[in-house]
C-alpha cells in the first residue's frame, strides 16, 4: 500500500467532468480562466454533482520569512482566520459552511465550503479574513502556544522530510510549521507587515468549484480581487546545496530525497514517477511531494529504518527499467487524484505561485516521460546523489 502524502491532502477521488454542462445552464464550458489587470488569478469550474461550493483562496511566498523568522506565516495563518470576533469559523458553521486553512511550503491557503446557494457568504468571510488585521500580544501568545502543539506532535514523517529539506536547501528549507525559539520572537507589527506583503494582486488566486453558474462565479472572484493592489516582488529561488547530505532525526523510519523544480520541468515529472515507484516497493511507504516554482523536494521513505536502502541501493538496471511502466501510471494517477475537481486545492496553489502551472503541464511531462528520463530520476534516489535521513528513535 502506498500512502500519498501532500503538505495538505485533498480529499476525495478525481472526478471526470464533461467539457459541456447540461444544455439549460447558460454556460458554455465547464471551466472558466480571469487574469485580472492587478495580476491576481481566478479560476471557475462547473462541477454538476457536487453537493457544495468550495472557494480556495491561496497566496503564494517569495520567501520573505527570511525578514521576520520562520513561521511567521504559519503564525499569521491563525490569526486572520478568527475574523473580526474570533469566531469566524463558528459563525460560518452556523450557517452550513466550513472554514480551513493551512500554511504551505510556498504559499497559504484558505478555503471555505458552502451551499452553492450562499457563494456570497463565502467571499465575505474571505473579505473579513483578509481585512483582519488588529491583532493584539494577548492574540499572539495564545497561537504561538498552539503552534507549540501542534510542532510537538508532528509524526515522523513529518519530521524525516522536515530534517530532508533543510539539509537540501539551507535555511531556505526550513519548516513552515515554525520554530518556536524564532516564533516567541515575532511582534504584532511584524506579522501584520506580512500580510500586508501577502495579500497583493500578484501573489493570490481563487478557484471557485462547484454546481454553480460560471457567470456568478466569475463576478463573485472578480470582485473580491479587483480591490487588492499590484505589487510585484521577485521570487526567490531556493539554493540546492551541495549533495549527497547524509542526516537523523528523532523519528522512526528513514527517507530518500531528491531536489526538483518546478511542474514543467520535465526532470519533475521523472523523479516524480521514480519516487512513486519506489515508494510502491514495499510494504510501509509514503511519499511526499508539494509542488514548488521555488525549488521543491520528493520525498519517499519508509516507516522502518533502512528499508528504503534496500530498495533504492540494491537495485539493478533490469529492475529499474521493470518500474517504468508502473512509476509512469502511478506518476498519472496521483495528478489526477491531487487535482480533485469537485475541491481546486492544487489547482489553486499552483496558480497562485505561476500562472502556467497546471495539472495539464505535468501529466503532459508524464506521458512524454522515457524510459532513459525514468532511469535518471529513480538514479538521483541513490545514496551518492540524494539527501538520506535516518529516524535514532
């Protein structure tokens, strides 16, 4: 069995929809695209048999923590979903709609689930979300405590993979979950300066997917973004170091990890279907993997220290080239189960970082993928290439 592990895991299968809604509708395609002029993006799918609206509003990261100390962002991911009275979420559940949220490796996301009839409810708890700025120490502290919860009970893939990225990229890998030496740190002022560098035109994205006219999604996305500014920044790419790197961590189990770009590279797509292979090898895998335009890292590993050696170190040439075939298929399939149409989570979070980055390109990348691309990217598992870490517990 294989466990397919993303920085936020998209519920339920993937759901083919036809190009064309039902002939009474009004709409012509099931899928709609706005680029509006401050550079936010907005994406609409029509999805028939779903039972509710879900928003996704995401923002992507430049990698401006660097100024205000790890998980900075995680932090204010926290405080702007209280609202305006702290109980956002509870009044929004009073009214049939949930609220998440969730801090990324490159980006932050919200989303909001409602019946298709209250769409407008679902923007203006964004709205609220994003204008929700006055904060106080009393609020800080109560969250950093939370955030120490929930660091503390990180399960040892979580850490495995957290050691892999910072001995890939440096500083630039550190966790998103926050460091809490660095978080007691963080002043109201300084996250309330991140989410005024967050919330710009250029750096967010809604889809809107459910059994809605595209029309009213459209007008409803537009003119929730039309009232953020442009503000360009440059995207700072991640510095792979120098490997292979070799580190532990107090966890069980051990990974492989591999440095990626991003989606449409096609050395992705690669390494992604060698690493789904391998994961499927043996018996307690999982895999992870977050797409990034920054630099990002696939992760395969094991629930039992050293297994993942065997797997990767003893193979020959004849048995990677027997995994092509099912790394390619794998490689498909978890796309298509990330881009679930009735959620837009991946689709959100890709659009978010570039415009270009669909599920579309990457599949693309696959079904090009040969054999001599698989060869290369199950390689770059191998010890002398990748980032090994080893759980001591």
């Amino acid at each position: 069995m294989i466990f397919l592990v993303l920085a936020v895991a998209s519920m339920g299968l993937h759901r083919q929809i036809n190009a064309q809604v039902p002939p009474n509708s009004g709409e012509i395609s099931s899928r709609k695209n706005e680029f509006l002029p401050n550079n936010s993006k907005l994406e609409v799918e029509f999805v028939p048999d779903a039972k509710s609206v879900v928003i996704h509003l995401d923002a992507s990261s430049i990698g401006e923590e660097s100024e205000t100390g790890n998980g900075c962002r995680h932090l204010m991911e926290h405080l702007i979903v209280l609202g305006n009275d702290g109980k956002l979420d509870e009044r929004l559940e009073s009214q049939g709609a949930f609220l998440t949220a969730s801090t990324l490796r490159d980006g932050l996301d919200i989303s909001v689930s409602c019946k298709p009839s209250d769409l407008a409810l679902g923007i203006s708890a964004l709205a609220e979300i994003t204008a929700n700025l006055n904060w106080v120490d009393s609020d800080l502290i109560r969250e950093k405590g939370i955030i120490d919860q929930e660091i503390a009970l990180q399960n040892s893939a979580d850490k495995l993979s957290g050691e892999a990225w910072q001995l890939a990229y440096g500083e630039a890998g550190a966790n998103p979950i926050g460091d809490p030496d660095l978080l007691n740190k963080v002043t109201v002022s300084e996250v309330k300066l991140l989410a005024e560098k967050t919330f710009v035109g250029d750096r967010l994205a809604i889809t809107i997917a459910g059994p809605i006219k595209i029309s009213d999604a459209i007008s409803a996305g537009e003119g929730f973004l039309k009232r953020f500014a442009s503000q360009a920044g440059t995207n700072e790419a991640r510095t792979k170091q120098k490997l292979p790197e070799i580190g532990s961590v107090d966890a069980s189990g051990s990974v492989r990890a591999e440095p990626v770009s991003g989606i449409s590279d096609e050395s992705t797509a690669a390494t992604l279907a060698a690493g789904l292979a391998i994961a499927s090898t043996f018996s307690d895998s999982f895999f992870i993997y977050t797409p990034s335009d920054r630099g990002s890292l696939v992760v395969v590993g094991s629930q039992t220290t050293g297994e993942i050696d065997d797997a990767i170190d003893s193979s020959d040439a004849s048995d990677v080239d027997r995994l092509f075939a099912r790394g390619k298929l794998l490689a498909k399939e978890y796309v298509k189960h990330e881009d679930d149409h009735s959620n837009g989570f991946w689709r959100a979070y890709l659009l978010a970082q570039n415009a270009n980055d669909t599920p579309e390109v990457m599949l693309s990348r696959i079904a090009t993928l040969t054999i001599q691309d698989f060869r290369k990217g199950f390689n770059s598992f191998r010890k002398d290439h990748a980032v090994t870490v080893d759980g001591n517990s």
